[in-house]
C-alpha cells in the first residue's frame, strides 16, 4: 500500500519573512486551492514559522535551552504565535473544502538535546485513517536534557516520512530548490536538477535571508537525507510560484530539486 505524501510549506512562503507576525495571506490561500486542486488526499501538511515563530525563539532565546525563568513567557508566546499562523493555513484549506485538522506538536513529541526521542502519533494515524489531512508545524517542544528547544518543521517532515512511510515528500520553498550558490545573494546561481545524498558536501550553508533559528538549506537537506537513503523521494520546489506545489504533489515535471540516493 502507498504512504501518505508529506507537504512542507516554508515558513518564507506563508509568510512576509522580514515583517514579524505578518502572514501572506495570498499565499496561502492560493497554495490551499493548489493542494484542493491536486487531488491528493492521502496527505501531511506541515508548515514553517517564517515571521511569527522565529522572531520571538530568537528574542528569548528558546533554541538554547532553558536558562532562566523569564524564558517561560517566550515559550508561550512563541508557541502561541504559531498556533496563529497554524490557524490560518487550517482555515483556507478548509476554506477549500479540505478536511484539515491542526496537531499542535508539543503535544505528540518530546525531544533529547533538540532531536526528536518520543512521539505520541495515534492522533495522526487516525486521523488519517478517517481521511483526514493533519497539520502539523515548527514549534517549541519539552527537551528532556535542555528543559525546552525549538523543534524545526523540518526535522517534523523527516520524522513523520520515515515513521509513516511516506511515498514522496515535497518540500515547499522560497527559491527553486538547490542551486551551486545561494541565489538570493548571488545571481549566477545554478540549479541543481538531481541531487543524490552523497552529494550534500558541495552545498553551501546558506539559503535564508532573514533570521532563521532552523538554519538555512544546507541543514534543511540534512534533515532530508535519511528520508532519501530510505528510498523515498524528497522534491524541493519554489511555493511562492503559482503552480509548482500542485505539479509537485501530482507528481508532474516542475521546476525544483530531486533529492535521492
């Protein structure tokens, strides 16, 4: 039996990267007729913080560990910052007459010095067994070693790929996929079409442009390597572009980058 597809959208594509607790509402409306319009139901959509979660992990410095008491306020509001952002995704695919349904992550995993250790996914299996579309996001977790961390949406999709085994993952970005440079700051950039795990040292470390407590592409296909070498194909693909994440999830050819082994 085929698994799931998991769907990441960036935080960057959902949301104005250097205006704190800004959404892009467009954005996200469009890329939920995308996902509606694709067909595809037997779906995982998790979903970055862009400007809403990173601005206040930063601010109180959430990704360290706990250090002090005053960070406890950041932990509620970072995580509330992105139940909003998470609220406004479930409402347009709703919106679109897909059955999402949001799972708010510190409530299924606990971590080890910020990897995933444990994780409660009953709620996730049923649902899906009810055909319904989970959605899941970057968010603060309980850290048995540091008190609390930041558990990126990344290391999420990765996770659930490998735990539920997923057919295909796509991965929804603000640039193209994997290019030679970092083509937000160079112009001569060039795409990488295919890019196998053996690979993965000849890309750069960057790929955001604004502050990003996750890092940039390099750590983001680290955490898609093991998907990979498990047989399961990773696309990275522009969501900001009209399309892309509709042919990406229908399997069609699209612009981006296919991560195999």
């Amino acid at each position: 039996m085929k698994g799931p597809v998991v769907l990441k959208l960036g935080g960057s594509a959902i949301t104005v990267k250097e205006e704190p607790f800004k959404p892009d509402l467009r954005a996200i409306k469009r890329l939920a007729g995308e996902i509606a319009s694709s067909g595809v139901r037997d779906l995982i959509v998790v979903h970055g913080g862009g400007s809403f979660g990173h601005p206040l992990a930063d601010k109180y410095g959430i990704h360290e560990g706990f250090k002090h008491e005053g960070q406890l306020r950041g932990l509620a509001e970072t995580h509330m910052a992105m139940e909003e952002l998470n609220r406004l995704v479930v409402e347009a695919m709703i919106d679109e007459d897909l059955p999402a349904v949001p799972i708010p992550p510190i409530s299924c995993f606990i971590t080890k010095s910020g990897r995933i250790h444990r994780a409660f996914l009953e709620p996730v299996r049923a649902l899906m067994g009810l055909k319904s579309i989970p959605v899941l996001y970057g968010d603060v977790a309980v850290d048995e070693e540091k008190g609390f961390c930041i558990l990126s949406g990344d290391q999420i999709v990765a996770y659930l790929a490998l735990e539920l085994g997923a057919s295909r993952v796509v991965l929804g970005l603000q640039v193209d996929g994997v290019f030679t440079k970092d083509p937000l700051r160079h112009p001569d950039a060039k795409l990488v079409e295919v890019l196998r795990t053996s690979e993965l040292d000849k890309v750069e470390a960057g790929g955001s442009s604004a502050v990003d407590v996750t890092g940039g592409m390099r750590a983001k296909l680290a955490e898609m390597a093991p998907v990979a070498e498990a047989g399961i194909p990773v696309f990275l693909t522009n969501a900001k572009k009209p399309g892309n994440v509709l042919k990406a999830l229908r399997g069609e050819k699209t612009r981006g980058t296919l991560l195999t082994r």
